[in-house]
C-alpha cells in the first residue's frame, strides 16, 4: 500500500511521460494543487520532492518545481585555444547575409537569426506606446531629432544604467540605430584600418562584419563556455601584440551564453587599463539573465577607466525599432560627431515610444515574464537535441539570452548542414561565421551550429529538429560509407 505522495508522485510522472507536462514547464504550485486534489500541503511537497529524486523534476528557488529534462546533452568540451592565436584579417561574413533573408521570410523555421518571435515581445505595450505619442506629439515627428537621441530616452537609459550601479549623465548617452551602430562608432572612435582588436571566441558574427567593413584584424582570445575569455590569455596577449581596442560581451555572450564572474571583469579592465586601451562592452543580453540581481557590466565596475558601453533594445522590445545606444562619457564629443556624419540622427518616433515604456515600468514588468520564458525556451531545444540529434552532440549551458551553441560530432559540416536546411526551409547559423576566417578554407567551428530558441513552440518547430537531426545522421552515414 502506497502513501498518498506517493499516489500523486506517481500521477504526475505519468502526465509528464505523456507529454501532459514538457520539458521546462512549471508544475502547478504547492498550495493550488493541494486544493485541487484536497491534499495537504506537506503531502504535495513531498510528492514533489519524491519526483526530484527520482529525476523527473528540479526545484527553482522560489519559483516552484520545474519539469526536468531526462535527455539533456552533455556540456560543450573545453578546448579553449583558438587554431591560431595570431592578428588576422576578417573575411567571408557574406555568409551572414543569408540569414537574414530568412530572418524576414515567414515561410521558413527561424533558428538562424537570434531574433526573437512575436511571442516574446511587449507588442501591445508598444503599440500603445506609440499611439500616445503620435497622438501627444505630433509635430516632433517632422523634424530631425538631435544627432544625441532624444532626451527624454537618454534620461531614461541613464536611470537605468544607475540601477546596476553606473551613474552616467544623460548628455554621454547616443542614440544609435541599434547595437551594431554602436559598435560601429566605438571601433571608428578608436582604431584606423590595419589595427589589431582583441575578441572572444567565438565571436558574434556582426562584431566580426564590422571588423571586416572596418579593414581591422581579429585577435581571438581563448574562451570559457561558461566565465567567459580567460583573463591570463589577455594578459599575454597585450604583452605580444600591439592591441588597439578589445570588444567583449561580458554578460551573456553571443553564442555561448556565457556570464564573465565579477573577479573577471575587473582583472581584464585593470589589464586593459595598465596598457591604455579602450574595452568595447557588447551588454545586448544583460536584461536578460535567468537570475537575479541583473549582473554588473565592466562598465558599471570600474568608472575610471577607458569603456566604450553599448547597448540596445532589438532582443527585449523589438529588433525593428533599430534602438541601440553607445556610452563612453570620455569621448561623447567624437561619438556625438561619428553619429552625425553616419547619419544625422535616430528617428524620434521609436525613441519616444520607447521612453514611455521605461518611464511607465511596463519595460521592467516585461523583462520579469520573458526572462523566465526565455529559459523555458532554451530548456525545450536543448531537451529535444538530446533526444533528437546523434550522440556525441553537445550544447551550451547559457546562464541568460535565447541561443543555443551545438556542437556536433567532428565529421559533420555545419556549413553544409546549414545549406542543407535551407533547402528545407529552416535557417540555422553555421559556426563558421563565429570565425574571423570564414571564408579562408579553415574555418574554426566548422561542426558547431548555433540555435536561436526564441520561436514558437509548435509542431513545426518539432519537425524542424527532427529534420536537422536526420540531416546529420545522413552526413554521418554517408562519411561512414565514404
């Protein structure tokens, strides 16, 4: 005979066998599902906890109890040195421009571009928004707002810059069209073609687009799954090559997902400093952490020194809106003068919108929900690569953001497997234009693929896995036939 916990234990395994529960959903919660089932609480938590034992489900602080995946791939290996650890040329980030065809083409399955659904977005929020202001004011939509941004925005960004401890004025914030302007203006501000900058790998390929537009070499750093680039391989670095700028996402890198700890940042920026070169800090993912507090940027740890912050609203409002901005108070004039050359200014309307929505803490309110769905979201894909793709596969443990980084057994092509889905009408994004080599025949991250999660969870999603699986057994087969 059976205790009742373990009566509803076993119920709740068999709802989750069946799928009634999938990977990363929370269960109901202590209280509610005593009182559906006229249970008593302790008799819940300990049918809860029989569950956690036997590996069915995992506990969140706080948060409840959370369907545990029972296929999760192993971790990413930790090779860390890059094939070569010398200035290179960027080149072949062409291959980019493919995917963002398919990022705009509704017919196909999104996983390449890291653009998130509708789904994950404040659309009516935002659409609220920016009714108000077209309403509120008008005749500021018809004239070029100044080349800084808007003010009222810039005062907002400053608020809450404050808030992971970085007091900036509102007069050093510039407004860009999104955070590749921004990174943009920061390599004009600081290097000329020819120069050497510092970068983790793998590195997000529009950092490396912007090298390439920008005639720079790439110095690879070698670079930790999950802390991040490894502050000793900096260190030497700067004593071998004559370093210019340095360009690293500190909080939940693209693509590893990786979270550099606070000991780390300050290392690399007393490291930077004592040679006198800029950090270029890439924060696009720093709302978007799966814990709280919200990490601190380099930036915010060390005031004095010589940061470059940039950062954007694409992956938590809306990529369409092009906002992104650039804080370096030691250069705001240069900056100021880049972004007028470039193009005049930012368009007012999303600005303003945007400012609404911070100023009315509808913002904060949104990143609380998506956040967690966010990691449901990676929780599922990674569930379904374990369960789906060959053995050997391994995939990245991101601590915040919405993609995934896979690495496949070594035999099979990412590029190939990229061209592959596309015929299938599913974008991927091959780990080859994670590297500043590309196009130059060697290629670092050739087996790897990178995933972005933020889509929806339907039958269609299901099928694209599938199919990207079967593509790599077919390539296995076939190099095994060969």
């Amino acid at each position: 005979m059976s205790f009742r916990y373990q009566q509803l234990a076993s119920e709740l395994q068999q709802q989750i066998e069946q799928g009634h529960y999938v990977c990363g959903e929370r269960l109901p919660g202590v209280r509610e599902l005593a009182k559906v089932r006229s249970l008593s609480v302790s008799t819940v938590v300990a049918g809860y906890r029989q569950l956690e034992a036997d590996g069915y489900v995992q506990a969140s602080h706080r948060s409840g109890y959370f369907v545990k995946s029972r296929f999760q791939p192993p971790p990413l290996s930790k090779d860390l040195a890059p094939k070569s650890q010398l200035p290179e040329q960027v080149s072949g980030q062409h291959m980019a421009l493919s995917l963002s065809k398919a990022a705009a083409d509704s017919g196909y399955t999104r996983l390449g571009a890291a653009v998130p659904a509708a789904r994950f977005l404040p659309q009516h929020a935002l659409q609220k928004a920016m009714q108000q202001v077209i309403k509120m004011q008008p005749a500021r939509l018809m004239q070029y707002e100044a080349s800084r941004g808007a003010i009222e925005l810039r005062t907002e960004i400053a608020k809450r810059m404050a808030l992971q401890g970085a007091v900036v004025s509102p007069q050093d914030v510039i407004i860009t069209n999104g955070c590749q302007e921004a990174l943009m203006l920061s390599l004009k501000a600081l290097t000329v073609p020819g120069d050497i900058v510092a970068i983790e790998s793998p590195a997000f390929y529009g950092l490396l687009q912007a090298l390439e537009a920008a005639g720079l070499q790439a110095l690879t750093l070698p670079t930790d799954p999950q802390t991040g680039v490894v502050p000793e391989a900096l260190e030497q670095a700067l004593q071998r090559w004559p370093v210019k700028a340095c360009v690293l996402i500190s909080n939940f890198s693209n693509p590893l997902g990786s979270l550099m700890p606070k000991i780390n940042k300050k290392r690399i920026v007393a490291a930077l400093s004592a040679k006198g070169i800029a950090l270029i800090e890439d924060d696009t993912y720093g709302d978007l952490g799966f814990a709280v507090p919200r990490p601190a940027s380099c930036f915010a740890l060390a005031p004095q020194a010589d940061i470059f912050y940039c950062g954007t609203f694409s992956k938590t409002i809306s990529p369409d809106l092009r906002l992104g901005w650039v804080i370096a108070p030691k250069q705001t004039a240069k900056l100021e003068y880049l972004k007028f050359i470039s193009n005049i200014s930012t368009a007012a309307l999303p600005q303003l919108a945007v400012a609404n929505l911070l100023k009315s803490g509808r913002y904060e309110r949104h990143l609380r929900q998506v956040r967690g769905q966010y990691q449901l979201a990676l929780s599922r894909i990674s569930h379904q690569i374990g369960r789906l793709f060959p053995a050997g596969t391994r995939v990245s443990q991101p601590q915040g953001g919405f993609v995934l980084w896979v690495e496949l057994p070594p035999a099979i092509d990412g590029y190939l497997l990229a061209q592959q889905a596309m015929a299938q009408h599913i974008s991927i994004a091959p780990g080859a234009i994670f590297s500043p080599t590309a196009a130059a025949g060697r290629a670092e991250f050739s087996h790897f693929i990178r995933l972005n999660c933020a889509v929806e969870p339907d039958a269609r999603l299901e099928r694209a896995l599938a199919t990207l699986a079967q593509l790599c057994n077919e390539q296995l087969l076939k190099k095994g036939l060969d």
